[in-house]
C-alpha cells in the first residue's frame, strides 16, 4: 500500500497542507505518514549547536502530536504513522517518496530565488526530485466551485502525458471535471496561419487526452486552447480549480533543468493546490493507489530515529 506522505514545518505548521494530506489519503484508503525533519545546525558554536538542536527537536515533537491530534479530529479512523529525523527537510522527504502516491507540503511563500538556494527550502527541491507527484499546498482548494474541477496544463511533452494520466484518475477520485489547458504562447513577431496553428494544438491537445473517456468514463474532460503566457493562463484556471496538475518539466526552461520555468512559476502564483507529475517509473502506475484494507490498525508510532 501506498503512503501519503505529509512533510511538517515545525516553524510553521501549514494547516491546509496537512488537511488536505489526510482528506486525500482518506479518499486513496491510504496511510498518511507525518514526517518531521531536524535540520543540522551549521552557523552556532558547539555548545550553543546543541541547546539549538535541542531547541528544534523539541518543537519537532511537538509539531507531530500536534498534527496527529488534528487529524484524528477530522478523521478518526484513519491510519497514521508519525516520524522525526534528523536531516535536511528536502533530502529527508525525497528519500522517503520511492513507492509513495503522494508528497504533500504547504508553502513558506519565500521569493523565487529563496525557495531555489535557501538551505531550507523544501518545495523546489521535492517538486524536482521526487520520485512521486508532489502537491505544493500553497492556496487552498476551491470547492465552492459545483462541478468541481481538476485542470491540467499540456504541452504535447512526455511529462504532460503522465500529468493528464495523473490529473483524470484524481479527476475519478474527486467526482471532478477535468480541464486540458493548453497555452499556445505568442510569438514576438507574427508568422504563418494562425488558423492552421490554432487547429494543429488542437489536434495535439486532443492527442494528449486520448484515452481519458476508456480509462475513467465517469470524467468529463474540457479541452481549451488559449493564447497567452502559460504561467498567466494556467494562474487564471486554476481561481476555480481544486487542483492544478502539470508535468515536471514540459518543454519550459533548459536542457538539464529538473522542473520547467512554467511549474517554478505556477508554485509561486497559482490559486490552488499544485501537482507536479514526474515521468513513472517503467511498470509503474500513473494514477491513485487501490484501496487498502483497513482491518489494520488506525496508528503507528515508529520510535524517533536520528
């Protein structure tokens, strides 16, 4: 069975992220694991590093039971385990995302350039290597929105293929429509038939989600194709979304980069929830985990380890 993984701030505990971590692994029938890293302190003299790593663990622990009573509040019955690690947060979690269905985190809201070389940073560096999707909690989810909505940003790439796999069966999950955007960008100059070129991303577009209707019948699925900046547009889709799901990379940013300039602009300016697909694994499954059996035990407290 697949865990859904929720990664705690203990300086400051995202609440959405974690309902959302335990309303998710509610619908999956999974377990939701509450992880807590300590990271190493570097800039204090020793005996001061100690107090301070003392300082830290404490809250961690703190942190957890805190977070394992909310979520008992909201869902009694739901399978838990709780771990604290001494580590690098983004390290930590990426370690443990191997076999998971999902990685959940809220946001600190720091600048670009922050959430990319800051020590703590948590988001960029899961979202670019984890080995599951990544949900980025930093808005939360519209569900004033009746139907409810899960949009996926499409490009025609590989990982959008495995984003719109992703996107239909939560789309099943949820009781959602799904929303294929795809952002034609326009060009600095005008060039060709516009016409010709709206019609070829159509064509694309529909390529992409072909097989949605066989795979989950019960998902309406709306393709759009608009022009525009794929960041604006996708921000824009996502003011009624539960959900904004993307691919990795796409055909954004440069050769070598693990997640594409459009997902580093979606993290800081999308309105919902964002879900970053990375390519499957060869054999593996794109879309949520089979229930489990839930004869087992509601709680499981693994001894702290360091």
């Amino acid at each position: 069975m697949s865990d859904v993984l929720v990664g705690l701030d203990p300086r400051d505990l995202s609440i959405p992220a974690l309902v959302w971590a335990a309303d998710e692994a509610v619908r999956r029938g999974a377990r939701l694991r509450l992880l807590v890293a300590v990271p190493p302190v570097h800039d204090r003299l020793p005996y001061a590093a100690v107090a301070h790593q003392s300082a830290l663990r404490i809250r961690a622990e703190s942190t957890l039971v805190n977070a394992e009573d909310l979520v008992r509040e909201l869902h009694d019955e739901l399978w838990t385990a709780t771990e604290l690690v001494h580590g690098a947060p983004a390290t930590v979690l990426r370690d443990r995302t191997p076999g998971a269905a999902l990685a959940v985190v809220g946001s600190r809201r720091l600048s670009s350039a922050a959430e990319v070389f800051s020590e703590g940073s948590v988001v960029v560096p899961l979202a670019a290597r984890a080995d599951c999707p990544v949900v980025v909690v930093r808005e939360p989810e519209h569900t004033a929105v009746h139907p409810p909505l899960i949009v996926v940003g499409v490009d025609g790439s590989r990982d959008c293929r495995a984003a719109v796999a992703f996107a239909v069966a939560e789309a099943s999950l949820r009781g959602a429509r799904l929303k294929a955007v795809w952002v034609w960008p326009r060009p600095l100059l005008s060039h060709g038939d516009e016409n010709e070129g709206l019609a070829e991303r159509r064509r694309l577009l529909a390529e992409a989600v072909a097989g949605c209707g066989e795979r989950c019948p019960d998902v309406d699925v709306e393709q759009v194709v608009v022009r525009g900046h794929p960041v604006e547009e996708l921000t824009g889709a996502s003011l009624e979304a539960l959900a904004l799901v993307v691919g990795r990379r796409g055909r954004g940013g440069y050769t070598g980069m693990r997640l594409g300039s459009t997902v580093h602009g979606l993290l800081h300016h999308a309105e919902c929830p964002v879900i970053t697909v990375p390519l499957p694994a060869v054999g593996g499954a794109d879309g949520p985990s089979s229930r489990a059996d839930r004869s087992r035990p509601r709680t499981d407290r693994p001894a702290p380890t360091g």
